[in-house]
C-alpha cells in the first residue's frame, strides 16, 4: 500500500469517525434542548415573559400616544398665538 492509498483510508475512516461523533453530539443537544424548553417551569418563564413585554409594549404605546397629543396642542397653541398676534 503506497502514501497516498493510505492517506485516503486514514482520512475516510477519520471522516467517517468524526462524522459519527459529531451526530451524536448533536443528538446529545437536541435531547438537552427538547428537554430545557419541555420543562414546564421554563414553558412558565416564557410565558411571563411574553406577558410583561405585551404589558411594556401597551404602555409606550399610551405614553407615545400622550406625547404626541402634548406636542400636538403645543403646535396649536403656538399657531393660534402668532395668528391673534398678528391680526391685532
């Protein structure tokens, strides 16, 4: 068997090797995984979660809202000084 032909066989079966040890790394985290996000306590935590980003996310929307009506009025406020101001 010459340098190269052994190349090749020690490079497949290292492929193949490593090929096998990396699937069932992934099979080890996939398990890991579906077992963190099965956890009832974690489901419990997402949940909270998405419930206090809908509450903040409803409350800038008022206070946004608040603002605008504020800056609005200012405008108006404005306008309609400068239009008595100079109609008297």
């Amino acid at each position: 068997m010459g340098f190269k032909t052994g190349m090749i066989i020690g490079f497949g079966v290292g492929y193949v090797l490593g090929t096998k040890a990396g699937r069932e790394r992934y099979e080890e985290l996939r398990q890991s995984w579906q077992e963190l996000t099965g956890n009832p306590r974690i489901q419990e935590a997402v949940e909270r979660g998405k419930d206090l980003v809908g509450t903040g996310m409803r409350e800038s929307l008022t206070a946004v809202q608040g603002g605008v009506e504020k800056a609005a009025d200012a405008v108006k406020d404005r306008l309609d000084k400068d239009d008595a101001g100079a109609g008297g």
